[in-house]
C-alpha cells in the first residue's frame, strides 16, 4: 500500500511540476504576443489616421504619406527582433554565432 502512494505522490509531483512550467510558458508567449501585438498597432496607427484624414479633405505632404507608409512596414521588420529578445536561449545562440564561438557538436545525415 505505501508504495502505491509513493508512485502515486511522485506522480502528482512530475505533473504539477509539467503544469507550472507550462503555464509559465503560455505566460511569457502571451507577453510576446502582446508586445508584438501593440507594436503592430502604435506603427499602423499614423497610416491610418493620415488616411481618414485625406479621406476628410485634411492636405497632407507627401513625404508624410511616405513616412507613415514606412512606419507602418516597419512594424513586420521588428518582429523578428521581438521574437529574438524573448527568447533566450535563440539569443544565446545568435551572440555565440556573432562571437564566432559555435562548434559543431553534432553531424546531421540527412
């Protein structure tokens, strides 16, 4: 009987321990999200609001139009730089290859 508990109990631990470490994960990938996610808006923003406002008779330079445009491409162009930043251990291994510090440990055959 003490045994069955025993592996029971042990069993209980390895899950509460999967689960918490789960939910640390969806926590940090809803806080990646969420980042991107307001980036993606606060650059988009300008693009459209410059455009209501042509739409609404507002003259508004050229060179303006451009800049929100690009503003707004930018918002795809950060999000790799995002993903990199939260990510530690795709961090880690893009400074070793920028350090010149990887060594092949394993041969892939593919």
């Amino acid at each position: 009987v003490w045994r069955q508990r025993s592996c029971t109990a042990s069993i209980k631990y390895v899950s509460s321990k999967r689960h918490g470490r789960n939910i640390r994960m969806e926590q940090k990938a809803t806080k990646v999200l969420g980042v991107v996610f307001f980036t993606f808006v606060l650059l988009w923003a300008p693009f459209f609001i410059a455009n209501v406002l042509i739409s609404c008779g507002a003259h508004i330079e050229e060179e303006m139009i451009n800049l929100v445009t690009w503003l707004g491409y930018a918002s795809s162009m950060v999000n790799p730089f995002f993903y990199t930043f939260f990510n530690k251990t795709f961090r880690q291994t893009f400074l070793k290859i920028i350090k010149c510090q990887m060594r092949r440990s394993r041969k892939y055959h593919f």
